[in-house]
DNA sequence: CTAGTTGCAAAGAGTTTGCATGGCG
DNA sequence: CGCCATGCAAACTCTTTGCAACTAG
C-alpha cells in the first residue's frame, strides 16, 4: 500500500502534477503515456489524496478533477473555485480570519484552514455569460 | 430534456431526496426499488442539479454524494462540510460578509452566496480522531 | 391522441484488481 | 536477492443510452 521505492514514475507523475492547478486523469495520462501507465497514475494519485496533498472533486462535465494542494500553512489562506471552467485561484488574506474563528467557537467545528473554497464564476467566464 | 409532465415517479424522488442532508444514488434507489426505476432516479437528480437545487461531490468512500440544497437567499448563508463523514451543516451568519464583499471587490470573482463551502471536521468525527 | 416519461437491457466510461514481469535498495 | 512497483488485461462499478411500452394532459 505505502510506496517504499522511488522510481522514475513516481516523480514523473508528481513532477506533472505540480504543473497544473487543476487535472484530470487523462490530462496527466495524456502528457506520460510512453512513460508511466494509467494503473501507476491513478495509485500514485491516490497516495497523494491520502496524504492529503491532493483533493478530488466532479466538475460540471461530469468528470473527476483534482487539485493539488500546495502546502500552505497560513491561517488566511483560501481557494476561488470558478464553477465554469474549474479553474483554482488560490488567495492569501487575513478577510477569512474573522470567519475561522467565529467557526472554530460557535459551531464546535475544526476548520481545515487550507481547504477553504468559494465558489462562484471567476472573471473570465462571468464576461461570457 | 425538460421535464414537462408530472409524474408519480418524480413525486417519490424529490420527496425522498427531501428527507435526506445528503445521500447517494444508492441510498434513494434502495428506498424506491419498487416504485422507481433507476435510470429515472439519475435523469430527476441530473435535472435538479441543473436547476442548481442539488449539489454533487465525491466523498471519501469514492462515491458520488449529492446533497438538496435548500432554497436560501440570504447573504450570510454558507456550508460547514466534514471531510470525513460528509456531513453539511447550514449556517446564516453574517460574519461572511466582510469576507464576500473582499472577494467580489478585490478579486474580480463573482461569489456564489449559496455555494461556499468550508471544509474540516464535524464534531463527531474530530472526538473520533 | 400526442408528446413526454419510464424502465429494462445493453453499452459506455472511469476506475480497480490479479498477476507476471521488472527494478530499487 | 527480496520485496516493492509497474503495467497489461480483465473485471468491476457507476452512469448513460436506445428503444419499446406506457401515461399525463
């Protein structure tokens, strides 16, 4: 289960990964496929989503997308999570300090300070509609 | 596509969906297997999601979740998500604002007031761990 | 009546598993 | 050299589609 060995693979699919904000499986799959197979890309995603460096969710078509998480230990750090086109914009500012504590005393729930996301259409796609 | 005549059928689902914070495909087609078939069950939850009523994510166990969302126009409105149960709970407050009025000024980024999800452990899960 | 809806069976897509081969340490 | 990792093919699971029968209005 754990992965023990370093192998070429492994590097090369945590060296793509770190290249995008946002991803699919076929993305990645796409860029390694003489490389690294699908079976190693999907394990070593899964370690990571373990690990918690990465996060999965569905996008609006219906597929599994993933993030990589920077490791980020400040307390006012926060994602912008475009619902049209999954694009991630990572923010740092002291605005969600407030919010954090207030969740933290009244409603008995541990914050996961890096994983914060709001929702809604970012510049981009809010001009198109 | 859109749904035009009323049917027992898509009394049934929406009524079950109704009784649950959050459920899975599964979950509503075990309670309805005699009285609806599953392809209808997927086809009332793809319209409801598309009428911005239902949410979907995958959960820890790698199953598509999906959770009603109530009807909440309220500004301070947002969502405590445990990330190892699942669990939404629904809190107004207005210690969001200061937070939105930040986001949609500063960073061009129009906010889904009835979509932002903060992310952690619920009560429950954090005694557990 | 007529067009929308249902549900089965089959297809499709994404993901996981079994197992033989290969490689790290 | 031993154990772990890899990758193919097959299995599996969740979801969608085609189509004939059914039903609301």
């Amino acid at each position: 289960m754990s992965m023990v060995y370093n192998t070429k693979q492994k590097d090369l699919v945590l060296k793509e990964i770190k290249n995008h904000k946002e991803f699919t499986i076929n993305e990645i799959h796409e860029k390694l496929k003489d490389e690294v197979g699908l079976t190693t890309i999907y394990r070593k995603i899964d370690e990571l989503i373990k690990d918690g460096k990465v996060s999965k969710y569905i996008g609006k078509d219906n597929l599994a997308h993933y993030q990589y998480l920077e490791q980020c230990n400040l307390d006012n750090h926060f994602y912008l999570r475009c619902e049209e086109c999954g694009n991630i914009e990572h923010v740092d500012c002291d605005c969600i300090n407030a919010l954090s504590e207030h969740i933290t005393g009244k409603h008995n729930f541990s914050l996961d300070k890096n994983n914060i996301v709001i929702n809604g259409l970012c510049n981009k796609c809010k001009d198109k509609k």
